[in-house]
C-alpha cells in the first residue's frame, strides 16, 4: 500500500469551510483504480492540515496527479506546501 500526504496551510478561521470542501470534493476527486481511502488531520488553531490517502500501488497514485487532478480547495481558501509519497510498511491498530 502507497500513502500520499499533502500539507495543506489556510486561515485558520476559514477551518470549517476547509473541512465542507473536503468533505464535499475528497472521494470523488480521489475515487478510481487503486484509491483505497482518505482521512484529513486537521490543525485548526494554526491553519495547518495533512491531506492523507491511500492506494493500492505507487504507480495508482503517481497516475492521479499526472492526470493533473488539482486538490478540494482553490487557491483562495488554502494552498498545498508539499507533497510525499510513502511506502506503507506496518500498519498496526
């Protein structure tokens, strides 16, 4: 399994409008071949977020944003700082 995490700033008293977008735009913009699922950690107090997915392979995700599928939110609301890519390797409850 790949996870891929983006960090994500924005004012921090526009955090609920953040999560509606996300809420409202996450699985569709991530669903197709190899998406596995979507979680969202969010820092209210400083603006601050990690848009967290994951797939079934490296190559799954590397497709979406070659695509050049953009991310929930426009420019306006919140900006993504950077983007990593991870192998899953213990996945522990």
């Amino acid at each position: 399994m790949w996870v891929r995490i983006q960090e994500v700033a924005f004012p921090a008293d526009r955090s609920d409008e953040l999560v509606a977008r996300f809420r409202e735009t996450a699985v569709a913009r991530h669903g197709g071949d190899g998406y596995l699922g979507f979680r969202l950690l969010l820092d209210r107090e400083n603006g601050r977020a990690l848009e967290v997915s994951y797939w079934e392979t490296e190559a799954a995700v590397r497709a979406v944003d070659a695509a050049g599928v953009v991310g929930a939110t426009d420019p306006s609301l919140a900006t993504t700082e950077r983007t990593n890519y991870y192998e899953l390797a213990i996945d522990a409850a």
